[in-house]
C-alpha cells in the first residue's frame, strides 16, 4: 500500500519544521498510541525497556541535548505503538532504521517494519520540507509504501486507509503545535542554535 501526501504550516519556517521532526521525543508526543522511540543496539529488549518520562522539549529544553538526540543517519530506532484499525488494536514492536538525512535539503528517508499479535508490515517511508512559495511557512512532503500482512491487512484498504489518514493528519496537527511554540521562541536564537548544530 502507498500512502503520500502533504502539509502546509503558515507561520512556521523550514529550520523549525526541520528542528522539531528531527527530534525522536517531539515525534513519540505527536503520534498517538507510540509509547516510546529510542535508539536500539542488538541486545534491545521491548519488553524490559522503560519509556523515558518528563522528557524536556523545545522550546524550553537545552537546544544541545535537544540536538545529541537528534535522530542520526545510519541508526537503528526502536518504537512501541499501538493502532487500533477497526477491532483490532494490536501493538507494534517497530524497528526503524533512518537510511539518509540531509541537513541542507531538510530531507530524510527510513526504512522499517514491526510485528504485533497476527500482524505484521514493512516500509519504506520519507519527508521532504520545503520553503512556501511566499517564503512565510513550510510545505512537508511525506510518502510511505507498505507491505501490511495477517490480521490487519484481512480487513482491506477500505478500512485501513481511514484510519491512516487519521493518525497522519492528528500527528501533523500535533507536531505543528509543537512547531508553533518553538518558532514563538525563535527571537531567543534556540532555533538557529539548533540549525547549526545539526
């Protein structure tokens, strides 16, 4: 299954969209039912990880730890999430791997799959974030494919790509609060600290 699409985000500039999708934690709050994204090693175990909490975001937060655990190219990510689709609300152990990211052209591709009970997938997935023509505010880019199998994929795209535009469009609405409050700060140089150290 192929799923695309794009976001417009008055008021917000690329460095800001770029600083804030590029940050797991900021991801993790905006997507609803992921209880976690964390980098992983070999010896990662879902079951035993505990979920950090009271994490600081931006803009309050040390625009240079807010940087470290910028996500890196190359890395392996662990994510927890959990998507009901219809009566089926399984919960996904993710792993996602980021396979490019481009600071200057404020793109980055991934790759990945998870299991939960009967359901499985695997993807490739990619933003872009491009300056509005106006030059006041952000168009992002977005594209996955998907190989969806088991009990989820029994229910057909009719019912899975609702859901999909679903959570595709509550977490850009989400991430662009986020972004908002980040930009309001934009004058305190947290934004152009962060574009520098990324």
């Amino acid at each position: 299954m192929n799923f695309e699409g794009e976001f417009e985000l008055e008021g917000v500039p690329p460095e800001t969209a770029w600083s804030v999708l590029s940050d797991p934690m900021a991801v993790r709050d905006a997507l609803k039912g992921c209880r976690y994204i964390t980098p992983m090693d070999d010896d990662f175990n879902f079951d035993k990880y505990e979920a950090k909490e009271d994490v600081e975001m931006l803009p309050e937060a040390d625009p240079d730890v807010v940087a470290d655990r910028a996500f890196d190219a190359d890395q392996k990510y662990a994510a927890l999430m959990q998507v009901g689709v219809g009566s089926v609300k399984p919960q996904f152990e993710t792993t996602v791997t980021i396979t490019d990211r481009d600071d200057e052209s404020f793109e980055m591709l991934a790759s990945g799959g998870g299991d939960a009970s009967g359901s499985s997938f695997s993807m490739n997935s990619g933003m872009r974030i491009h300056e509005l023509e106006n030059g006041e505010g952000s168009r992002i880019e977005w594209w996955t494919e998907a190989d969806i199998s088991g009990r989820i994929a029994q229910l057909g795209s009719r019912v899975i790509k609702p859901v999909s535009d679903k959570i595709v469009n509550n977490f850009f609405s989400n991430i662009q609060q986020q972004m908002t409050d980040v930009d309001e700060q934009a004058n305190s140089g947290v934004t152009d600290k962060l574009r520098n150290m990324l």
